[in-house]
C-alpha cells in the first residue's frame, strides 16, 4: 500500500457524501490528520486501500442534513462504479455549495467549481472555492457511514484492480460502531 489519502491531500477541506442518510460531513483536513495520528481510531483495510473508523459525532466535524432537498436522487441506487458513485457525490457538493452562497452562506456570492486538471485531482482535491486564497475540497463518496456510525478515512492506497472494485461496499466485520473512548493499540502506523 502507498501513502495516499488524509496525510497527502492538498485539500484544506474533506467532505464526505453520505447518500443513505442524505448528510455531508465536513472536516479541515488538517484537523482530521493530527487526530488520526494520536493514534485514538481503529486502523481497518479494505481491498483496496487502508484508513481509520471515525466516529461521526466528533467534535471537528460538522455535520449538514440536506434530507429536504433534491440533491442525494443521483447518487441512490445502482452505480456502475467507485468513478461513477465518486462523481455523484461531487455534483452534490458542488450543487450544495452553490445553493449555500446564493442563500446566505459565507463568503458570499463565490462559486465552487469542479477541477478537471487529472494531476491536481491525484494530490486529493475534487473542487476550488476561488476566493483569495483559494479553498481546495476534496469529496469522498462514504456509502457505509450510515450503517457502521463512522467516516472512513483513508490513508494508504493500492493500485485499483477491476475485480476489486466496490469490494468494500459489502457488509464485514470491521464496519462496526468504534467506541471513540476506546484505545486501539494495534495501529503501529499511527
């Protein structure tokens, strides 16, 4: 596995899509990657890359419920991909953060806008709010968060194999609740 996730990213700001429960989670990247290396969350592997179990309600992280809106209808469903699941969640970001500076959000009137450049979308950013200085968002599309009551945040990668596609989407062990006073010491890397 290759360094690649929380602790590369040049993004200041991950926000995990939650499809089932129609919420996003946003946290300063910064933030998350000092708290994963005090060593407090459980390290899991999936098939195809490696990372800590959150807990949803911890205090850096912010929680929005957009359940009274139109923007999760996309990304429910059948999806043909981690690509194509990855895209949804990114137009509903996107959208939301639009809808959100139209409305009164802050700063006003700036606009997100989608980054198509593929070397500055492989160091972990999906959207650039441009305002001075630009604000770089990375999207990840958490389609267990509802079930397990916990983000996974990535940290390692491996090369994507076809056949290893969407494997962690299926129900294991691992995705259990993770008591967030408990101390998990089997995590070296951390």
């Amino acid at each position: 596995m290759y360094e690649y996730g929380i602790h590369t990213s040049r993004a200041d700001f991950w926000i995990h899509v939650v499809p089932g429960t129609e919420q996003l989670f946003i946290y300063e990247r910064r933030r998350m990657s000092k708290e994963i290396k005090s060593g407090k969350y459980k390290h899991v592997e999936i098939p195809t890359a490696s990372g800590v179990l959150v807990p949803l309600d911890e205090w850096f992280i912010r929680s929005v419920c957009l359940s009274r809106t139109r923007l999760f209808k996309a990304c429910k469903g059948h999806y043909a991909s981690d690509a194509d699941i990855g895209h949804r969640c990114e137009d509903v970001v996107e959208t939301w953060l639009n809808m959100h500076n139209l409305h009164g959000g802050f700063p006003p009137l700036l606009m997100a806008t989608r980054i198509t450049d593929r070397e500055t979308q492989f160091t972990g950013c999906d959207l650039v709010v441009e305002r001075p200085p630009a604000v770089l968002i990375e999207v990840k599309a958490d389609t267990r968060a509802d079930d397990t009551g916990n983000l996974f945040v990535q940290t390692h990668e491996q090369h994507h194999q076809v056949d290893q596609r969407n494997g962690h989407r299926q129900p294991e062990p691992y995705l259990l609740r993770v008591d967030r006073n408990e101390k998990h010491g089997d995590d070296d890397a951390y």
